[in-house]
C-alpha cells in the first residue's frame, strides 16, 4: 500500500502530475509487431490504452524441472483463488471494488489541480477516469473520491483478469 502522507511522497506525486503536463505525443508499445500498449498525451490529459493485455500473463518456460513447473501451477492457484476472492467481492460491493483499486484520493486530488486526467481503457474501451474530466457517480458516494469515474466496472474487472490471470 502506498503512504501518501508522508511528505516525501507528497512530493514526488506533485512532480509526477506536473511533469505530466510537460508530455504530448504517442507513444506505442510493439510486441511481435502489433501495438500493445498505446498512451497518447497532450499537456492536460493522459490516455493510456492496453490493447492486448492477454500478453501481461506469466511466460511459460519448456525447459523448467517438474518442481519449479508444480511451484508456478500452486503460485497460478494462489493468483486465482485471489482473484475470485475479487471478484466475489466486486459482486458484493463497489466499495471493495475500490479498495482493490487503490488509487489515492491525493493522486486523483493532484490531478484535478493541476487540471489534469488520466484515462485508462482495455483494447479502446474507457475503464477509469482520473483527475479534472472526471464526472463520479454512485462510484463517488461510496468511495469518497470526487475526481475519479468508473466509467466501466466490466471492463476493469476484464482487465484486472487479463493482468492477473491472462487469457
């Protein structure tokens, strides 16, 4: 868990939101020559969108012993049975939703200061709003955070699921 509080860390999130403003441009990641991750930024918005993020899995390696291949099948399980531990609780309620999130509310504050948004997306799709352009709705009452939107909660949990688990 990050300690925002901590004045260094106020710091650092400050230089890091206002030398977010001095980018513009794009950016794209290639795998195997097709785009992976594209962010694109102008001097008051970040869009960062992971188009294939089935490549974020953990690599297989042929030549590994049985045991190291049984220790990655049990650490797989672990990372499953926490992931459906997430999802059960993304079904139970938003505000455990957010909790898996965990973006600080100072972050998204900074943002909004310094008239900035950070938008993530999954293969085009808008997931999350962060900082100045974001409108909270329910979201809002439940997690206290005015300047972050859930603009999808299918789409967060697909990519929560692509990171965490892969395809």
């Amino acid at each position: 868990m990050v300690h925002i509080n901590k004045p260094d860390n106020i710091v650092i999130m400050d230089w890091l939101v206002k030398s977010m403003k001095l980018v513009s441009g794009t950016i794209t990641i290639n795998v195997e020559k097709e785009p992976t991750i594209q962010i694109n930024a102008d001097t008051n918005r970040v869009e960062i969108d992971i188009l294939r993020p089935e490549l974020f899995k953990p690599i297989e390696d042929d030549d590994e012993s049985d045991e190291k291949r049984e220790g990655r099948i049990d650490k797989s399980k672990d990372k499953l049975n926490t992931a459906k531990e997430a999802v059960e609780k993304l079904k139970n309620s938003e505000r455990d939703f957010i909790d898996i999130l965990d973006i600080p509310k100072e972050f998204t504050q900074k943002l909004t200061d310094n008239n900035m948004t950070i938008v993530l997306s999954r293969k085009g799709k808008e997931a999350i709003i962060l900082g100045k352009e974001a409108k909270p709705t329910v979201s809002n009452l439940i997690s206290k955070i005015d300047d972050m939107q859930i603009k999808s909660v299918r789409e967060i949990a697909k990519l929560g699921r692509d990171l965490i688990l892969g395809d």
